[in-house]
C-alpha cells in the first residue's frame, strides 16, 4: 500500500478514535453547501479535538525525516507547548 494512502487511513482512524470525524464530516458537507460557520471555536476548544491536535503534532513525520534531531525535538516540543498554552488562554478567557 502507498505511503501517502496509509497516512489517510491512519488519519482517518484517529479521526474516529477522537469522535470528530462525524463533526468534519459535517462541516465539510456544509460548506460544499456555502454555508457560513459561527461558533466554530466551540469545536477548536472540544477536548477530543485538541487531543486529536496534540497526537497529531506528536507523530507528525515531517519531525522524524529533519537530520538534525535536537531541532526536530524542539520543534516537536513546543508545537505542543503552542497548542496547550492555546487551549489553556481559550477555556481561561471562557469561565
């Protein structure tokens, strides 16, 4: 099986695992229909989606092919740093 098609199965089954294809799927459909979206920073904000977010940074290859591993780490790190400090200012500004 290609590569490029492993990473879609793979991508999709983490999709689901997370809860949040049926909510892609949804909004894909909508804006084939030239819907307009509000509210969409309640999905940003779902845990599962920021989960699904964290795992994907994490295993994300382009980190893993960089020669230079302490970069790779680095960058790997606070690309998750970025992510959970995000979700931490959202829910914060919320209460």
């Amino acid at each position: 099986m290609p590569k490029e098609k492993v990473k879609r199965i793979d991508s999709l089954r983490h999709n689901e695992y997370y809860g949040m294809q049926n909510t892609f799927d949804e909004l894909y459909s909508e804006s084939i229909k030239g819907s307009k979206f509000h509210n969409l920073m309640d999905i940003v904000l779902e845990e599962n989606n920021i989960l699904l977010a964290y795992r994907n940074i994490k295993a994300n290859d382009l980190y893993s092919s960089v020669s230079n591993r302490s970069w790779s780490q680095s960058v790997k790190l606070n690309s998750l740093k970025i992510v959970m400090d995000f979700a931490q200012v959202v829910l914060w500004k919320m209460r």
